[in-house]
C-alpha cells in the first residue's frame, strides 16, 4: 500500500493553478495586506506556538509564516513531554475559509497553494506529520507514532486556530497526506467542514494483498505489461554489472546502504518496485521505451533509476523515512508485487517487508485492527468526503468507499498518482469544485 514517492506534491502545480483560474469568488482578491501587522499580532497571541519566520513567495493577496506549535508527544500522558511541530501558513483573510493540508510527511517550505485553496480562495494551514521533518518528539523510538497520535494533532491545531479562521474548514491531502486527513476525519469527525483526499490508499487487510496483484496483472497493455517483466528479469540477470554500478554512484556521493544492508539488496528492492512505480508516475506506455534484453547495461541502469529511483534506497533517503516504514510496518500496512516470473533470480525473499527499512532495534508489531476500523468507519460514517482517484494509479487498487451525506469518489481515466482536478472529465471537475464551494459557503447555496 506504501507509496514511497513522497508525493508531497502541492496539487497546484502550475497547470493545475492555471486550470482553475477563475473559481474563487470574485470577493477574494487583494486580501492579506500588512497593515499594522495585527496578523503577526495575533500569531504569537495564540498559546503555544511560535512564529518562526515570515517568508517571501507568496502569490498577491497572501502572506506566507513558518511556524512551530508545542505538542505533547502523548495526547493521552502529558507527563510524557513535548515537542514542537512545524506547520505553515498561507493567510488571505480571516473571513475566508481555511484548508488544512498535510503531506503526511515533512512540509513543503515554499508558498504554494493546494487545489481546495485555489478554489475556495481561502487561507492554507499545512500540518507537518510528526516524526518527520523537524517535527520529532525527543523520544528513542516510534512508539508515540500512530495514526491516532496525528489525528488528535490535527484536532489542536483546528481547536487553536480556529480562534483566528471561524469560517468553513476543508481538510485536504494526497497520498499518505490523504490518509492522514481521513485518519483525523475518523477520530474527529466535526473538526472540518468537509475533505478531499487524493491518491489515498486504503489497505483494509495487510494479509490481503490480491487488488494489488490483480491491478498490475491488468494495467496498461499486454505489451507493456511483458516489457516490464523483461526488464525486471535483464536487471537481475544482470544483477552484477548494475550493483556495480549503484555501489560507484554511492562511493561517489558518499552514500551507504546501513539500512537496507547492501547495494545487491537494495537493487533487488527497486527491481520488484519498478512496475508498481512506473504505473503510479505515470510512465510512458510505449513497450519501445523500456529496455530490452540485450540492451546496454548503461541504458538498463538508467532506466531503472529513473523509474524505480535508485537512490531512494540508500541512506541518505532512506535514513528520514525510517518513521514512514514504521507506520507501514505497526498500522498502514503495505503492498505486494508480482514475483512469479522472477522466482528463479531472487535472493532475499523478503525484501519487500517495511522492516527492511526499519532498523532491527526498532520493535514493528502490526495492529491489524486499525484499517478496519477506519475502512468501517468511512464506509458508514464518512460524511463531505470527496476521494479523487487515478484509474491508472496502483496504489489506489484498494480504495475507499465513503458511504456518508455529500461524499463520492470520482475516477481521472488516464491520470497516475499524480492526478489533479485538472485530469477529471469536465462533468466530473465541475462537480468536484462545487462540491467544495457547496461545503465551504453553504449558506450561497452553491
């Protein structure tokens, strides 16, 4: 289910921001001017946090702040101590509605607008996820790293600040960050006005992993589907030239591989991964594109980082992602891939598992109560959900299915993880941005 891309993307990229141009109302525009800065004013009024710094980039109308808010590390034990979370802060007015975003890793620390944002013409809130970035409990391990932790995280930061934003509050994420907003949907149901997750994956039954399979065995065509075995299977004939190769590059940068426990390890990793990620970032369909055997090693290594990414398998990325495998590894669960046509090349059989990335003196006990209860809970309670999907994206080959008022899935056709409004059938985006306007100014009657 783990989708190590870190898509922290900001579904406002350039084409999106352009795509919808034009949505926020009209009442929208020139807010956030300084004034006599009573913004700043209020900030370090609010008990607990800290203004970092204020940053320039913001687009006109807004104003951009780093910020740190003083957490307990146990929502449930105060005496277990604190730590401060990072969080960033795109303000246009204070009558306006505010997203609150999470990447469900570490933040993004440039002033860009998420989808929703642009939409509504409303303030951002992003939300650090703990344990990641600078947002890391001086604790020695992961124990106070669950999903349920974050989500009373999220509840204080809307209980905080919505002191200074008391209109409409949207929650929104893609990826792990829209599982994230789910979580927090789940243990505080009322804290938003409404939600949209994209590219969320939800692995109700970490034993179960036959969607996954069924999607790869399905995706694309048949002709792309064969070129990447092939591939796949070159790669680990060929194992020896291409470690060779990756343990140069590391050498080169100064890399090691600690973590995973070899360059050889590693690479079989990425040679399992690389159709799962080729699909999730939209690769290029045409068979012609991925190297056939007899290709050279040179363009067979090349290919592979850039699909698989190469380095991310090594310690100097891996290191800062120890806390998502942990999560993977003790609640998220996480995905399987086909095997068959490489039995015969394998050597670690389970190199897949998060405990490969997990150092061994990090105790991974899996809960496997807790994505039922989630899977339960939005099937049956998940009102003003909104799930934005790509129907080209396998990490959404198990997906949710929100059963409250006012919610839906939609499906982008051709879209990857990636995928944005943008990629939505016009009927679909239509729906999807009056969704919005509908739950953030209700009484319009948009």
């Amino acid at each position: 289910m783990g989708t190590w891309t870190r898509r922290r993307l900001l579904l406002s990229t350039a084409t999106g921001a352009a795509g919808l141009a034009g949505t926020a109302p009209a009442h929208a525009a020139g807010r956030g001017r300084r004034g006599d800065d009573r913004l700043l004013g209020a900030l370090r009024a609010l008990p607990g946090l800290r203004v970092v710094e204020e940053r320039p980039g913001a687009e006109p109308g807004y104003r951009f702040f780093v910020l740190g808010l003083r957490q307990p590390v146990d929502h449930t034990d105060r005496a277990a101590g604190t730590f401060e979370q990072r969080l960033t802060l795109l303000h246009t007015a204070t009558d306006r509605p505010t997203v609150l975003f999470t990447t469900g890793y570490e933040a993004v620390l440039t002033a860009r607008r998420t989808e929703p944002t642009i939409v509504l013409g409303g303030n951002q809130l992003q939300v650090e996820h703990r344990y990641f970035g600078a947002s890391r409990p001086p604790t020695a391990d992961y124990a106070h790293l669950t999903i349920r932790q974050a989500a009373e995280d999220h509840h204080r930061v809307v209980r905080l600040f919505r002191t200074m934003y008391p209109g409409a509050w949207i929650s929104t994420g893609g990826s792990k960050g829209g599982m994230a907003s789910v979580y927090h949907r789940r243990f505080h149901p009322r804290d938003v006005d409404g939600t949209v997750a994209s590219s969320a994956p939800n692995n109700v039954d970490d034993r179960e992993d036959s969607a996954y399979l069924r999607f790869l065995a399905r995706v694309g065509t048949a002709e792309t589907r064969a070129a990447l075995e092939r591939a796949q299977r070159e790669a680990l004939v060929r194992r020896a030239e291409l470690v060779a190769r990756y343990e140069t590059w590391a050498a080169s940068t100064g890399d090691t591989f600690r973590i995973v426990g070899s360059a050889d390890k590693a690479l079989e990793i990425a040679v399992l991964r690389a159709p799962f990620m080729f699909w999730q970032n939209g690769g290029a369909t045409d068979p012609s594109t991925i190297p056939a055997p007899g290709a050279p090693t040179g363009a067979l290594y090349a290919w592979l980082n850039d699909t698989a990414l190469l380095p991310a398998y090594a310690d100097t990325v891996a290191r800062p992602h120890i806390p998502y495998f942990y999560q993977l590894g003790t609640e998220l669960g996480y995905w399987d891939a086909p095997t068959h046509h490489l039995a015969d090349l394998r050597r670690y059989p389970d190199a897949m598992q998060p405990r490969s990335f997990v150092p061994r003196d990090v105790p991974l006990r899996f809960d496997a109560t807790v994505m039922p209860d989630i899977d339960r809970w939005v099937r049956r309670h998940g009102d003003r959900m909104l799930f934005l999907n790509g129907a080209q994206d396998p990490a959404v080959a198990e997906p949710f299915h929100p059963g409250g008022r006012d919610s839906r899935t939609l499906w982008a056709p051709n879209a990857s993880h990636h995928v944005t409004f943008d990629d939505l059938s016009a009927a679909d985006r239509a729906d999807a941005i009056a969704t919005l306007n509908r739950w953030a100014y209700p009484a319009q009657g948009s």
